[in-house]
C-alpha cells in the first residue's frame, strides 16, 4: 500500500486533541500538496491541519450540534482514548479547559511523522500518525506494511479497545484485515467494548441516553444527533431512518458484497436502536 510519509511535529497547546484527531506541523507544509485527491488539507497560519487517524473512531468528546451546543458521549472511554494518544506519543502534565482545549502540555512539540494518501471533505489529513525518526525522507512514497501498522496509534488504540474500527474504501484489504483482528480480541475484554451496544441495541429515551450512558458506533451517534436537531424537541425515532435514507452515507457490506447506505443497516423498533452488522463489516465510500 503506497503512501506519502510526511515528517514533522505534533503539538498540542491550543488544541482540541481527542481519541482520533490530532494537529501535525510538518517540517514542509509545501508537502501537503502532494497528497492526491479532490480535497485539499486546510492549514493555519503556521502549516499546521487538523489529522485524523485512519480507519479509526473515538467516542466524540466535543461534537457540535444545532439546538444542542458541544455534546459528547459517555466521557470515560472518549477521554481515555484522547489521553492514551497523548501519553503515546510522550505529552506529560497536559491541562485542558473544561471544553478539551489544551492549555499546558510538556514538550511543547514532539516529533513524528504520518503516512496518508488523502485528505477528507473537512480538509483534514487523514493518517496513520507514527512517533520518532521517520523511515524515509519526509515527501517521498513509502510501500506501508502490515508490520508498519503495528507501530502506528491508530493501531495501538484498537488493540486496548479504546476505538471503534470505521474503514472507507481507501484502505488496502490486508491492512484492514488486521485491525480488525485486533478489534475482535479487543471484543472479548477491552476498553470501550465491555459497554458496548451498538449491534446489542438499546432503548432510546432522550438525548442524555447517548450522553451518558449508551456507547455506541460514534457515527451512529452523530447520525443521530443530526436527527435530532431537526426533529423539533421530539424524541421519537420514528423518522431516524427516513433521515437517514437520503445521506450519502454509501459502503459495502463486506460479508455480502451488498452495496448500499447506512440506513440499511440501522434497525429502529420503536425507540430501539441497534446496528445490524458489526462495524468491521462495513466499508464506507468516501464523500
């Protein structure tokens, strides 16, 4: 699997970082430019992008929505994963305000490099982020392996259960392959796993439900939370998947081979909820 390596530093301070997403400073900020696709990474002032990590997602710590204002998801394993990305890659003493924004952290950058072979419609990065010397030279196409993956944060996350795996259509098979053999021994006993209810289901009964209490799929929640905004106070799930039908939200069934949305894999019985499949089955198109 071809990608570019780009080398540079991540820093913190000022940041949201979270379970999934981190702000990268590369050495070259002209190096961004050489990602192919449509979408173009949007950098501040300094070269720095927001990176999200590859194939992963963390419970949303700092979601924003109409109506609703900053909402999250039971904090626990979201704030875990953030913290676990941190240490990871050697932050110490770090102090956040009470909206996640970084306030202190020890170094102030640390140095790293990511492997990417796109940005999303958002205009982040999205990567595998590594820590320490990188391989090759920053700018250059490297053949990204199985092994390699083992080294990455993306990884390492899955392997304590502290992510949930949401695969798009750009990631190789073998790679893919083998972050799901980490999520599924993460399953038996691990992290954000223990109180999952994503394929179990659970009883909707106001937004504090997925607040607090109810862990689930991250882009099932934000799916929902996009529902509810519209839907004019009313808690029903009556229309969730009417709302959801025309998304383009498209992706492969991979036990089938289906081709389909989202919605087709959402079951609503009442104010039941649940996935179908698991999230390892499923494959998103890119938008």
């Amino acid at each position: 699997m071809p990608m570019l390596l780009i080398a540079g530093d991540y820093q913190v301070i000022g940041a949201q970082p979270d379970g999934d997403s981190l702000r990268f400073y590369p050495r070259n900020p002209k190096h961004w430019d050489l990602l192919p696709g449509s979408h173009r990474v949007r950098t501040n002032a300094k070269g720095g992008a927001q990176t999200r990590l590859e194939g992963i997602d963390a419970l949303e710590t700092h979601y924003p929505v109409q109506g609703f204002g900053i909402v999250h998801q039971p904090l626990t394993f979201g704030r875990q994963a953030a913290q676990e990305a941190l240490d990871w890659l050697g932050f110490t003493d770090v102090v956040r305000k009470p909206n996640e924004t970084v306030t202190a952290a020890k170094p102030q950058q640390i140095p790293g490099y990511i492997l990417s072979r796109t940005a999303d419609k958002y205009g982040r990065c999205v990567a595998f982020i590594f820590k320490g010397k990188a391989p090759a030279d920053s700018g250059t196409l490297i053949r990204f392996t199985v092994a390699d993956l083992h080294k990455s944060l993306n990884y390492h996350l899955l392997d304590l259960g502290l992510a949930y795996p949401t695969y798009y259509t750009k990631l190789y098979p073998d790679i893919r392959q083998e972050m799901t053999k980490a999520v599924q021994a993460a399953r038996e006993c691990k992290g954000l796993w223990t109180d999952d209810v994503t394929n179990s289901g659970f009883v909707f009964n106001d937004p504090k439900t997925v607040f607090d209490t109810a862990v689930i799929l991250p882009k099932l929640f934000r799916r929902l939370m996009d529902y509810l905004a519209i839907n004019d106070g009313d808690n029903s799930l009556g229309g969730f998947k009417a709302y959801l039908a025309p998304l383009n939200d498209r992706m492969f069934i991979l036990s089938t081979g289906h081709s389909t949305g989202f919605d087709f894999v959402v079951e609503v019985q009442g104010q039941n909820l649940k996935l179908t499949r698991p999230p390892e089955d499923l494959v998103f198109i890119e938008g």
